[in-house]
C-alpha cells in the first residue's frame, strides 16, 4: 500500500518518471538509540571524510526506572547515530569531550561545518538535578573528525539559563546563532559572530510566539524558523534573518498514524538536499511493547522520526503519515 502511494505522488507531482524502490522508505521509528531509548534533540551532518552521516542526539536516560524526577533528562551524554544513506541509522557511539569543567549533563547538540572545522554549540549542566532550577550555558567545541571535540569558551549569551543552539551563516559574511533564553519566558534570543568563536548578543529575536529548540535553513529563496512550541512546531519564515513572520497553525500538531508516532514532534532539525527538505524529530510514543503502559519506561522513552516537508503557497506543510523516500 505504501508502495502505491509513493508511486501516485510521484507521477502526479512530476518528481521522477522511475518507480521508486521500496527499500528507500525511511522506517518508522527512524531511530531508536540502544543505550538508553531516550534520542532526543537530533542534529544531522555529512561526514565526508567517511561517506556517511552522522546524527548526533541527547540521549535521555529513558530505561533507567530507578532515577526519580526530572534526574533522568540529566546525566545525558551525547549519543553519535551513523548512516550511508540517510534513512537506515545505527548507533556509533557517544561523543567524547576534553572540557575543564565538570559538567555531567550535555543537551542539545549543534553541529556547524565552517572551512573544514567542526562546531558543536552544546547546552552544558552543571550536575545532575531532580528540578530545572539550575544554570545552563552554551558551550562551543571543536572537532576534526566528528567524534571527539576539544573546549573552546563558554558563551556569553543573555542570561545564566541558556538552552538549544542553532547556527547559520548570515548573508553577506559572519554567522547568527539562536537559542533558547529560559528566564525571559522561554523566548528565542540571538548572538551574531564573525568567525564562529567571539559572539555578541543581540537580544530577542522578532518572533510572535516562544518556543524551544529552533532550527534556522535557507530554502525555496527565503529563511525558515521552525520552533518547538509545545504543541506542535510554530513555523516562521524571513527574507533577512532579521524580520519574521509566523504561518497560521502548528507542524507534527496531530498525532501519526505510524509507529511510535502517535505524538505532537518536538525539537526539530531540517535537512536540505537536492532542493527537498526533511524535516527530523522526537516524540514520546508513550508506550513499548512489553511494558504497561504506566511504566516510567515507557512514558519517558523517546525517537527519532523524520518527515518531508511542501512549500504550498507560501506555507510550510508536511503529511507525517506519508511514506518518506530518502537515498543520499
């Protein structure tokens, strides 16, 4: 049946006059992490050096039934998901740090790839708490091959309680970086840069609306902002960087229909390849096949799902519960 409806959209859309192979739709779930089955807050970039790309993720210690509270969203290494092709993943290993600090929880990856640098923009705890009455900041690091990254400097960014980085080269030179200011009711903030290291804060950012874990992409000749906003995924869009303007309704509102997806999306991050943009993110299904259903287990447990998103008339939509075709 899947098969029949890709091969539809296909012809009617004018996409391709091939018939698209079966094997290249994306399962569901897309991503399970092994370790703890807690992926959350995904971030996506092509290794080039070994042809493959490498999804980075916080990884929630989901199965641990023993942490009380909130200590299971704290202590999350940084789980590393590789792929050839963009749609099978399986898990590599989790990211090594060389920090002076101490600092037992890492939320939030962010990968940025500047003239063969890696960056990563990563939300830094420092300790393992059963609230969220507790600093946070944003941490850069640098890496060469993807896996283990070096410290450089701590941001100074608006407040003490800082979360969720997203990185994008502005037009015309230097970089732009958006996140998350908590104090400031949980409002996207931004801080522009020259060279990726020194970043000054440019206060808050032209939205309508809060949110969390913004993703920032050029596509179809303008900016797009997708911002989780609780209940489902606020979508702006912007010629500058500078101006936004928010679309009427919510991404990933509705539940799916497929497997563990029968949940609002959370956290996005958007890959643009050949002119076609997917749309990454988690959810909680809220259920696993041989628990009860009030288990800690599984109301914690999180995955990684991906869908397409269409540009019609001047909206960005997207069908979670169509098949998804992905061959990088």
């Amino acid at each position: 049946m899947h098969y029949l409806i890709v091969l539809c959209l296909f012809i009617l859309c004018g996409c391709s006059s091939s018939t698209p192979d079966k094997a290249d739709i994306a399962p569901q779930p897309l991503y399970v992490d092994p370790i703890y089955d807690g992926a959350a807050d995904p971030s996506i970039v092509h290794d080039k050096a070994n042809q493959r790309w490498l999804m980075f993720y916080t990884n929630r210690r989901a199965n641990n039934n023993e942490l009380e509270g909130v200590t299971w969203v704290h202590g999350t290494p940084v789980g590393i998901a590789a792929s050839s092709d963009g749609r099978n993943w399986r898990y590599l290993q989790d990211a090594s740090f060389s920090m002076p600090l101490d600092v037992p929880t890492l939320w939030a990856p962010e990968v940025f790839v500047h003239n063969n640098t890696f960056h990563m923009y990563l939300t830094l705890v420092p300790g393992i708490f059963n609230d969220w009455q507790h600093p946070r900041s944003i941490g850069h690091f640098t890496s060469s091959d993807l896996l283990h990254w070096e410290y450089q400097s701590i941001l100074s960014l608006n407040s003490s309680k800082v979360i969720d980085a997203d990185v994008i080269a502005v037009p015309g030179g230097g970089f732009r970086l958006f996140y998350n200011d908590e104090p400031d009711g949980k409002s996207i903030y931004y801080a522009d840069s020259n060279n990726l290291y020194d970043w000054v804060d440019r206060g808050k950012a032209a939205l309508a609306s809060r949110g969390e874990g913004p993703v920032v992409f050029n596509w179809q000749n303008q900016y797009w902002m997708i911002v989780d906003a609780w209940r489902g995924l606020a979508v702006y869009h912007s010629v500058d960087l500078n101006t936004w303007q928010q679309q009427e309704g919510y991404l990933l509102a509705e539940p799916g229909l497929g497997r563990d997806d029968a949940n609002i999306g959370q956290h996005p991050e958007v890959v643009v390849i050949n002119d076609r943009a997917y749309l990454f993110y988690f959810s909680h299904p809220g259920q696993l096949d041989g628990k009860p259903d009030n288990s800690r287990h599984a109301a914690r447990r999180s995955v990684i799902q991906v869908t397409e998103l269409q540009l019609q008339n001047n909206k960005l939509v997207t069908d979670r519960n169509q098949p998804v075709i992905i061959n990088w």
